[in-house]
C-alpha cells in the first residue's frame, strides 16, 4: 500500500513542474505516450506514473534530479 502523502506529494510536483513548462495535461501526455487523463490522476493522488516512464518525465519536466519524497 502506498503512504498517500507520497502520492499527493509526486502529484504536486508533477503538476507544478508541468506548468513551470507551460504545457498542458494534454501536451504533456503526448509527450509521454498517455492521455491528459493519465496525467490528470497523476496529478490528483489518483494513481502513480508508470515507473517505465519516470525517466522521460523527469527529462521533459526538470533539468536535474529531484528527489521527490
């Protein structure tokens, strides 16, 4: 089971990073392969990216790595 408090805390930062771009949910999920609903549960604590994608994330979103817990 997953701490809820690290959900909602990597969906915040997904979120914040993501308009710090200026990109959309949308733009953003086209730029990862998934729909903006996706990334709309990611952001809302609903769900955790796919780990396969945490590198690609991370690549379109910051410049270095975050930790983010």
């Amino acid at each position: 089971m997953y701490d809820l408090n690290h959900i909602y805390k990597v969906g915040n930062l997904i979120a914040t990073l993501r308009l710090e771009k200026g990109l959309s949910q949308g733009e953003l999920g086209l730029m990862l392969g998934v729909t903006n609903k996706a990334v709309s549960r990611w952001e809302n604590g609903q769900a955790f990216p796919d780990i396969t994608l945490l590198p690609k994330l991370a690549r379109y979103l910051v410049n270095h790595a975050v930790e983010v817990y």
